[in-house]
C-alpha cells in the first residue's frame, strides 16, 4: 500500500533544492535547472519569499533542509534560517529534520560532523530528531541514503 508524507524542503536560494526535486523526479542531474521563483514542490530561498514558508507548514510529516556546505560566507545566515523557521517553529517541533550538507564535489565544503558544530545542532537539537548527511546532489551523492533515513523516521512515527 503506499502511503503519502508531505516534506518540505527548504534553504537558502542556490543551496541545492530545485536539484534535488528534479533528481528525485528525474533520477539524475538536469542541467536545465533554474533558481525556483515562488513556489515549485521546493519553496523560494529568496529572502523575499521566505513569507512563503509559512502557508506549508503545517501538516509537514518531515523536513529537509539543504544547505550549501562549500559557501561558508552563508552558513551564519543558514544557521539563523534554520533556527528561525525550523528549529523554533511550533508546527514543525515534532517533525524529524534531515540536514542535507549539500556541494560537497566542490573544494572546501564543510562535513556534516563540522557543520553540526558550526551550526550549533549539538548544543540545541538534542531533544529533537535529525541528521545531518553530506550529499552531492549533482551526483546523486548521499541522497539514497538521506531519504532511506526519511524514510525509516516517518515508518517509525507510525
């Protein structure tokens, strides 16, 4: 029988999201890709859409938060993001949270274990369900086994 979750994905503009729908409806790379203006089965990372977010949330069944691990310069504004709509949000405290740090083909991007540092997931997500999976989304790097966690947690809350 199959069964429906809604998932939300969400990040900063360019972070990976429009990527990995199409690579989870395509099942590879399509290099037609452009940034999502408004809404698409991702939601807008545009600062100017982010009102957006919030018509989605409730209902979710998971979110998936995609960052972009080798641009170091946004991950203060990803880690705020996060907290903000995510992390402190009521309609989403029961909701398993998948980090995805994605552009890990490119030099210098952090790893989840440093990323959960400097995100500062280890001192605040305790009591909550995550994980963080380093993912090349335009490799399909990661993302098998970051869904099979997906997965396994809704299973779970059954």
């Amino acid at each position: 029988m199959e069964k429906k979750a809604k998932v939300l994905i969400l990040g900063l503009a360019s972070a990976g999201k429009t990527t990995l729908t199409k690579y989870l409806r395509y099942g590879e790379f399509v290099s037609d890709t452009i940034p999502t203006i408004g809404q698409n089965i991702d939601v807008a990372g545009q600062q100017d859409f982010r009102f957006l977010w919030d018509a989605h949330y409730p209902g979710t069944s998971a979110v998936i938060f995609v960052i972009d691990a080798a641009d170091i310069e946004t991950l203060p504004e990803a880690r705020d993001i996060f907290k903000t709509h995510v992390f402190n949000n009521p309609a989403l405290q029961e909701v398993p949270v998948l980090i995805l740090a994605n552009k890990q083909d490119l030099q210098g991007a952090v790893e989840a274990p440093l990323l959960i540092q400097l995100l500062g997931l280890h001192l605040e997500m305790h009591d909550r369900t995550f994980a963080v999976f380093d993912s090349s989304i335009l490799y399909g790097r990661g993302v098998v086994e970051a869904f099979a966690w997906i997965v396994n947690q809704l299973e779970m809350k059954e």
